[in-house]
C-alpha cells in the first residue's frame, strides 16, 4: 500500500487515536496562554502585596544592616543575621511566588488539562537532526510561528513604547523628589505599566489557543483508510467474528447437552421441539428450562434423554409455549406453573409405579395452557 500524504487525511481523529495520542504526551498546549497566566498572576499579586513588600523590604534592610562592631567580626553571628534575612524575605515574597506557582499549575487545565505521560522523557532523536531541523524552520508551520512572533513582539513593543511616552513627564519628574517617595512612585509606575503589558497579552493568547487546537487536530486526522482499519481493529475482523460466534454457540450447545440427563423430563412436540425440565424444590422457586431444541436438535434432546432415561411427554401445545416463552436456565412463566405441575405429577407417579411394580398411569391430556401462549402453537 502505498504510504498516505497528509492531503488524504480528511477525517476527524477517532476517540481511539485521540486516547493513545495523549498516552504518548501530545496534547493541545498554548505557550501563550502559560505565559500571561504566570506573568498576569504576578503582576497582580505585586500590585496586591506590593505596599507590603516594600515596607517589609525596607524595615528587613533597616534592622539587618544595623549590626553591633561584636557582630561583624563573629561569624556564627553574621551566619545568623544572613539566615534570619533570608527566611524573612522568604516570607515577604511567599504570596507573590504562591500565586505565581498556581497559575502555572492551573493554567494546563484550560488547554488539555494536566498530563503526565512517560512516554514524553524518551528523547527523539528526530528533533536534534540537523536536515529535519531545517524542513521544519522553512515550514508552514515555521511561517506560522515565525508570524506569530513577530506580531507579538510588535504588539508589545508598541504598546511598550506608547507606555513610556505615556509616563516620560512621570518618570522625569522623580528626580527632583526625595529618594523615598521616588522609589515608591516608582514602583507604582512600573506595576501599572507591567500590569497593562500583561494585559495586552490577553490578545496574543486568544489568538494563540484556538491556533493550537487546530493544529493538534490536524496533525491528529486520519485517512479513510485508516479509520476504516481501526474500525476493523476495534471491532473484529467478520470473519473471525463468525468464528468465536460459532465456537461460542458450539460450547453453549454442549454445555446445554450435558444438562439432558440430569433433566426430571423432557416434553415434546412430539417430533419438532423438545424442551428439557429439570425442578430441585429446595433450591428452586419453580422449575426451569435446562435444554431446548428444534427439529435437529429436538432429535439429540430426545436420543440423548432415551439413553439416558430420563422420561419423555409428548404435549405439543406445552412444548411449544415453553420452547418460545422461556430462555434457557431460566424458571416457567407462573401462567404455565399449573401444566408443568401436571407433567411433573405425571413423571413422579410414574416413577412410583416402575418402582413398586404397578401399572403405569396414563399421560394427561387435559393439560392447561392459557389462552396468550396458544398463539405458539398456530
């Protein structure tokens, strides 16, 4: 078969193709969406903490640079300070890092959702060829991510540069304040300048996503071809279909088989059907059909039961509704509780008879059926 080109794959991936493509990691992912999550999640938390930051900095850098002339010649004391210095500033910028952390965990859950597959860590050797390394730069999908960044460093550049023509007066204005009060318009500026430039992302990663989303469709899409053998695949092959059915239907046949002779008795047609009859009062509600048959089967049923001796009734019009009404090792319908009883009455009498040597009774003929079951009879 001659190998299918990426034209002739025209059919949406299959809920099979897209489970084993996520196994091996290939998942839709927007680096875009990623990064203004992390970077918008940050900016937010310094813009919330960030009062608190600052003076928190400030009272951490006031009180640790106030060392004793003791201190600074000891070095288990300045180890001490340094420590203490760090585990501070660590909490100062805990709420920043936490919120940051989340929005890289959380973020994978708008876009294929988490994902942790050890197929992904081998590495493929196709990526580091130089040859295929080339192909895929002069691609369309390198034209692609070639344009997107390209109108994404435009977007933020422009946007960068109406920011600081925005707050030049701002930011020359600063030098003639005291160097407090300038830090903290300082601050203030560049949150709200970094938090605009995160915004603009928003743009570039609504872009971005639905981008990814088709493109990890279409690599995903399958020929007709292809399909039609997962299809094949999933469902078996007719042929061999065919095969377990019979192999099937052969071991249910035997198993059936093998329940003729433990059978009470067998009704008959007498030549068309037959139905085995097997009732264990203590075990069961009422009495089941254990085997059942037509025409060639019936003739096993009953050479199989005459082997065996277990006794036969001919009664058409019971034979029959049994052989439609009830499945195999399933209990009588209770509209034929009061014929089988018949038949079962007649089996044991017989029986008591052979047995003690008397004459034995004559069939029932009379045998009830009610009238919704002799339409199996017609």
């Amino acid at each position: 078969m001659a190998e299918e080109s990426d034209q002739e794959r025209t059919e949406e991936p299959s809920a099979k193709r897209l489970s084993e493509a996520r196994k091996k990691g290939q998942v839709p992912r927007s680096r875009e969406l990623t990064t203004f999550a992390v970077l918008m999640s940050g900016s937010f938390a310094a813009y919330l903490f960030g009062d608190h930051l600052m003076s928190g900095m400030q009272e951490l850098m006031q009180a640790e640079l106030r060392l004793d002339r003791d201190a600074i010649f000891d070095v288990r004391a300045m180890a001490g300070h340094l420590s203490h210095s760090l585990l501070m500033a660590g909490k100062l910028v805990a709420p920043l890092l936490l919120l940051t952390l989340l929005a890289a965990l959380l973020s994978p859950l708008a876009l294929g959702g988490w994902l942790f597959s050890g197929e992904s860590l081998f590495p493929k050797w196709e990526k580091i060829d130089p040859l295929k390394g080339i192909t895929r730069v002069f691609s369309a999908q390198g034209s692609i991510e070639l344009t997107k960044s390209l109108v994404k460093t435009a977007l933020i550049g422009g946007i960068s540069y109406a920011l600081f023509m925005y707050y030049l007066d701002d930011f020359i204005g600063l030098s003639r304040q005291d160097p407090v009060p300038a830090i903290q318009r300082s601050a203030g500026l560049i949150l709200d300048a970094l938090l605009i430039l995160c915004g603009s992302l928003a743009a570039v990663a609504a872009l971005d996503t639905p981008l990814q989303l088709w493109k990890h469709k279409r690599q995903l899409r399958m020929t007709r071809q292809a399909l039609r053998d997962e299809m094949k695949e999933s469902e078996g092959r007719p042929e061999v279909k065919s095969r377990v059915r019979s192999m099937q239907m052969e071991m249910a046949r035997r198993r059936m088989m093998d329940e003729v002779p433990k059978a009470d008795v067998i009704v008959t047609n007498p030549t068309h059907f037959a139905v085995a009859l097997k009732y264990c009062q203590p075990s069961m509600r009422a009495p089941q059909v254990v085997a059942k048959g037509a025409d060639l089967m019936a003739a096993q049923i009953r050479n199989l039961a005459a082997g065996t001796g277990v006794p036969l009734l001919a009664a058409p019009a019971l034979a029959r509704a049994l052989y439609y009404s009830t499945d195999l090792d399933r209990e009588i319908p209770a509209e034929l509780y009061l014929a089988v009883a018949q038949v079962l009455a007649y089996v044991y009498q017989v029986k008591a008879a052979r047995q003690y040597g008397e004459d034995v009774p004559p069939p029932p003929t009379d045998l009830r059926i009610p009238e919704e079951y002799l339409r199996y009879t017609q």
